[in-house]
C-alpha cells in the first residue's frame, strides 16, 4: 500500500497507483481527496516513446534487439512505479487549482512538442 498524499495514510493499493496515470484520479478511502501522479511524469514517458520508436523503427529486429527492449521496459515500468510519487489533485474550488491547471497545460505542451521534434529529426536524419 502506498500513502496517500493528503491523509498520509495507507490507503491507496499497489494496483491502482500501477494504473495511474497523469489525467486519471482515484479517490483515498480514507479522506476523499483525489489522488493521481504528477504532470512531469509524462517527460518520462516520452523519453521512453522515442527510445522505442528508434528501436523499433530498424529494419533489422532481431532476438538480441526484441531482448534488449522487453529488459529495458521492465525497467522503464518499474522505476516509473517505483519512484513516481503521488499528488493531490487540486479541485475547482482549492486555491492553487489555476497554478496547477496551467503548469499542467504547459507540461503537456512541451511534451507534445519535444515528441513531435524527436521523432520528426530521427526520420529526417535516419539515425
Ligand atoms: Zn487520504
């Protein structure tokens, strides 16, 4: 069990913090309040997008690539688990609700656009 971030209790299961994700809540058993993990978790996810898009976008996959990408996956998933900390999630009414909203937004922005420019630059240059 993992504490809850509001609360500090032991309320939320392994299982629902495997399923968060940053625009999915769940609620605390405990006190109600809205728990989901951080916006910046997405950089993560993104590093991880391109690595496998080069991996995967070879010609050549062989045994030792498909190895190599289901180990580092593992990795990738369980040090994402691991380390992601829990946040509350602000609601309308909560003071720093607009702070959140919009650093959230600008998260999501520079992610979209750090993707696109990745991905775009490794097809351009074939790397
Ligand atoms: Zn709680």
């Amino acid at each position: 069990m993992f504490k809850c971030p509001n609360c500090k209790n032991k309320s939320i299961s392994k299982w629902s913090k495997f399923f968060l994700g940053p625009i999915r809540s769940i609620k605390c058993s405990q006190c109600g309040c809205r728990i989901s993990i951080p916006y910046k978790s997405l950089y993560w996810m993104i590093l991880y997008i391109i690595f496998a898009f080069v991996m995967l976008k070879s010609i050549i996959i062989n045994q030792y690539k498909i190895l190599v990408f289901i180990l580092l996956t593992t990795i990738v998933i369980y040090l994402f688990y691991r380390f992601i900390p829990l946040v509350v999630k602000l609601e309308r009414k909560d003071t720093e609700y607009k702070v959140q909203k919009r650093n959230n937004l600008l998260i999501g922005i520079s992610c979209f656009l750090f993707t696109f420019l990745s991905i775009f630059i490794i097809t351009k240059n074939n790397l």
